[in-house]
C-alpha cells in the first residue's frame, strides 16, 4: 500500500494544479498562455505542475493591502457588519 503513495501524490498535485490553471483568469497567467499551461501540465505530470506552481500562476491573490498613514502600523480590515449595526441601512428603513 506505501508503494502507491507516491503515485497519488502525482496525481493529486497534477490535478489541484490542473483545476487552479483553469480557475485563474488568462490575464493573471504569467509567462506562457493559459493553454501551453494546461498542455504543459498534462505532458510532464510532475514537473509541469510545479513549473505552474513555480513560474504559472499570479503572484499575491489575496487582495489589496489596506493603506495607513506613514508612521503607524498598517490597518486590519473592518470586519463585515450586520444589517442592523448598519447606519446606513437603518436610515433606510
């Protein structure tokens, strides 16, 4: 059963890389096209997918960082609010 433990692995990480290279918008693909991607990622198993991984895939998909004023540490986001601890959707009412 160990034996096949490596095969797996392969073939997980070729797949997650496959579903993330299809998910990611052709214009966050870097250096190649979306499609020599996905070629690539089917060809080489492994080394396609970490070349996706390594070189593929856009860089920082979290989001933008909130800015803060030279001098203090940066801001958290504002957690999302309720309708009712909104003060603009209870003007509404």
């Amino acid at each position: 059963m160990l034996r096949y433990l490596p095969v797996i692995v392969v073939i997980g990480v070729t797949i997650y890389a496959l579903i993330e290279c299809i998910q990611t918008p052709e214009d966050e693909v870097r250096n190649l096209p979306k499609v020599f991607w996905i070629i690539l990622i089917l060809l080489f198993d492994i080394i396609g997918s970490i070349a996706w991984f390594v070189a593929g895939r856009a860089q920082g998909r979290a989001g933008p960082v909130p800015r803060s004023r030279p001098g203090q540490p940066p801001r958290a986001p504002r957690p999302p609010r309720g309708p009712d601890d909104d003060p603009d959707f209870l003007r509404k009412l």
